[in-house]
C-alpha cells in the first residue's frame, strides 16, 4: 500500500484538496452568528465600544431592553460613537450630536436642525442575547436562528468569560474540539471507562449557588495514559 511519503508533491497536494482560506483573509467572513461581547459589558444608560470582525461596533441597549448593534464609527465625519450619549433609540455622536438609530443605523435626527442626508446610515447588524452575551449575525438578514439548548435557560448553568489574548485559529477549530472524545483518547490517549456524559453529575445547592465543578458517579471517568503524543 502506497503512503503518503511516497508521493511527489503534486500527488500530495491532490489528496490534501483545496486549503481552507481563514476567517478574515482578504477581508472577508463568514455570514453566520459572532459573540461580541458580554452583556454585563454594556454600561447602564451608555454605549460599549468593541473590536468586531477587523472593524469596530458600538453596542446599546434600547428602552425596550434589546440589545443593539451598529458600526461605530458616526457617517458624519467618523467619530468614535461610543464616546458619545445612549439615547432611547441608539446613541448621538459626540462631535456634532448625530442621532443614531440603534436598530435600522438610520441617521434620525441632527442637533443642528438641518435635514438629515437621505444616505446618512451605519450599518446595523442583527443582534440577540442568549445566555449573557450579545451575539450579531454578519449580514443584513440571519441566515438562521441562533442555536440554543433544548432545555429552558433556568434549568441550565451556563458559565461566559472573555479571554484575555486572541488564538491564532478559525473559531470552528475550537468549537470542534470541545466535544471530540475520539480527539482526546487518540491524541491525548486519554482511557474512558463507561460513558463519561452518563456518568457526570451536576449537583443544584439549595442555596441556588451554581456549582464549581462536576462530581462523577465513579471517578475517574477517564485517566491520561501517557503524556500527549509528539
């Protein structure tokens, strides 16, 4: 049987197929949902400022309690929009009072009184909160609902944190990871005993106090072998 090293390099690259280009190259994402930030981020009565998908956005919470999403940079002459004031609606630009509407984008009024350019408009992203982070979707319309547990957010613990540097990998390589058994028993030859998620236990303390950590039915579920492969 033929292995991998030996074929030339032309044949190798055929099996590989086409690279996958990474989120951002050339200025380009996926139009899916994105975490931008925390909800406790958002100050109460004011405007959060947040790095988003190489440009930056300014987070608001209207009267109704929705969270809101826009580009946050004013389409005046390019404030900075979170320095600015939240109002009912979305938030007014500092520099020249620029009302903003934190739902459509649309430029709704000026402090000055003159008439507002009909093309006066930042880009508003669809946004949603689930499970204390505000997510937006990048592109005018969701393509789909934001995914959620089957199971009421009251009978769930849900634990949200920011981390503090960036990882220099797509996002989908996380999210493909966290659940990938087969991934810890063949690279990290972790030895299950019986079925792990059977055998977990998430004790609920009358006190309402969310726990800190599982308690296992018979520990250990799984134990490491060998240290990680080279």
């Amino acid at each position: 049987m033929e292995s991998n090293h030996d074929l030339v390099p032309g044949q190798l690259e055929c099996l590989r197929g086409r690279p996958i280009p990474a989120e951002g190259d050339g200025g380009v994402f996926s139009e899916g949902w994105y975490p931008v930030c925390l909800s406790s981020a958002i100050p109460e009565g004011g405007a959060h400022g947040v790095a988003f998908l190489d440009g930056r956005v300014v987070v608001t919470r209207g009267d109704d309690g929705d969270a809101r999403v826009v580009s946050a940079y004013c389409m005046h002459l390019g404030a900075d929009l979170p320095v600015g004031q939240r109002t009912a609606g979305g938030v007014r630009c500092a520099f020249h009072g620029w009302d903003c509407d934190g739902k459509t984008g649309r430029c709704t009024g000026i402090a000055s009184g003159d008439p507002v350019p009909p093309r006066a408009q930042l880009f508003a992203f669809p946004a949603a909160e689930m499970y204390g982070v505000v997510f937006a979707h990048n592109g005018a319309k969701p393509l789909y609902d934001l995914p959620a547990f089957e199971y009421p957010e009251s009978d769930l613990y849900v634990r949200t944190w920011v981390f503090d540097g960036l990882f220099p990998v797509d996002p989908w390589v996380i999210s493909a990871n966290t659940p990938d058994l087969l991934h810890l028993t063949e690279l990290h030859n972790f030895d299950f005993i019986g079925k792990p998620f059977d055998e977990v236990v998430w004790p609920r303390p009358a006190s309402g106090t969310p726990p800190t950590s599982p308690s296992l039915a018979n520990p250990p579920c799984w134990t490491p072998q060998h240290d990680h492969k080279a």
